[in-house]
C-alpha cells in the first residue's frame, strides 16, 4: 500500500512554498522520497524549508518568483527542468484572501485576488504541462478553497473575492483534467477549510466570535490541524489517484455538508 504514495524520483514544484500549507505540503513531498522546487516571493523563507528538505537527503531548489509574472515562471520552470531534467508534480498553492464584499472591494484589490488565485495558478500550469506531456506523465494540484462552494452570511466574514477566485480554480482544474488525462496527467483541487497560516493566524484566529461559530457549525468541532491537509495532497500526488481527475475534494472537517 504504501509503494502508491511512494515519490521516491519524483519532482515537485510548490508555489506559496515559503510558509503554512505550502511549506508543510513540500517537507511531506520529500519525506515520500521527492525532490522539490520551491517557488514564492520571498528567498530567505524559502530556504529555511529548503534547509529542512536538504536535512531529510532530498534535493531542494529555491525560485523567488511572483507567480502572477508570467516572464518570471516561464524562467523557473525552466530552471527546475534544467535542474531536475523532469518535472512530475506541480502543487498550485499560493494564494490570497482579500476581505471585502463587491460594494467595498476596489478594482486593484478584485484584480490581485485575480491574479494571485487563478493567474498564477494559469502561468504554472502553461509551463509546466508541456514538459509533461513529453513525458507522458503529471499530476497538478490545485489548492482551491472550501469558500468555492460555500460563503459567509456575517458582513465581516464577506469575500466575494475569494469566492469567486477559488470556484475558477475548480473550473480551470475541470477543464484541464479533461485535456490532458491522454497525456496520462491528472489535475485534481483540494479545498481546505479552516487552517491555521499566515493568512488566518492574524484574523480569523483572533476573532473570538468567529471561532466559536465556526467550532459550533463545524461536525469536527475544531479548525484543520497541521499537517492534516498532506494526506488528500499526496494521495492527488501520486499513483493512488491514478483513474482520478477533475476532481474536488474539501479538507474541512465537514463544514461544507451542514
């Protein structure tokens, strides 16, 4: 069973790699024998995982990209490619939450949440899926949201943004999973719940209103632990899922079906 997990050979590519989910999902990559390539903004972030990838005997490479620079991911996939000579396993993670509702969101802030959740996304993709295709062989993850499918009633909790930016990411990863399963590529998402990161430690977690209700509305009675999200993101990773695409899967502890 555990040969279906096993990524020993294996390279993966983890956008948003420098903290939270991103990090975590690329330490699990090469605790199942992968190497990774971490991609994000900031450098010295980057290596302090890398660092930790290096200390398990995997090869890490670190790629400070903006992945809505499009210029700026062609060059690191090409970077990963001339590293590695192979890339199998591309992890969209990066992304942001802005807080808002269509009244209040301005015309930049709709268009980074854009940028960030399906631009980047896009710009992976396009330069990774040609490598492989050659190869016949990849799987894409794409980190959407449990906000694809379910929104806040509560005005402080509105993100319309967010709604609509993460639900595109489903769309997208419906439309190439149907391209590219000839190509023996799948390309699944993933919609967490709540996770405590860097972009819900400083607001969600702190709202003491919030966290009750979401406690009380939720069937497990608690927010996502860490690590608790590398399970669904290996399993869309690796052989295991090898008749699997297009597919969504929410990582909520049942919030999304009450």
């Amino acid at each position: 069973m555990n040969s279906l997990f096993n990524l020993n050979g294996k390279v993966a590519i983890v956008t948003g790699a420098s903290s939270g989910l991103g990090a975590d999902a690329a330490r699990a990559y090469a605790q199942n024998g992968a190497n990774v390539a971490l991609f994000a903004r900031r450098k010295e972030k980057l290596e302090q995982v890398a660092a930790d990838i290096e200390k398990m005997g995997r090869k890490a490479l670190v790629i400070a990209c903006d992945v809505t620079d499009e210029a700026a991911v062609k060059a690191g996939v090409q970077e990963v490619f001339d590293t590695f000579g192979r890339i199998d396993i591309l992890l969209n993670n990066a992304g942001i939450a802005i807080p808002g509702g269509v009244e209040d969101i301005t015309e930049a802030q709709w268009i980074k949440g854009m940028d960030i959740n399906v631009k980047g996304p896009f710009f992976m993709s396009k330069y990774v899926v040609p490598y492989m295709r050659k190869q016949k062989y990849g799987k894409i993850v794409n980190i959407a949201s449990v906000n694809a499918i379910i929104a806040d009633k509560v005005p402080v909790l509105w993100r319309h943004n967010y709604n609509a930016s993460k639900d595109a990411v489903r769309g997208l990863t419906m439309g190439m999973a149907a391209s590219y399963m000839q190509d023996n590529i799948t390309v699944n998402s993933i919609g967490p719940g709540l996770f405590e990161s860097e972009m819900t430690e400083g607001t969600l977690f702190k709202n003491d209103d919030f966290m009750k209700m979401y406690n009380f509305n939720t069937p497990a009675s608690r927010p996502g632990r860490k690590g608790e999200l590398n399970g669904t993101i290996l399993y869309f990773s690796s052989d295991a899922s090898s008749y699997v695409t297009g597919q969504y899967v929410a990582v909520d502890g049942g919030a999304s079906i009450v």
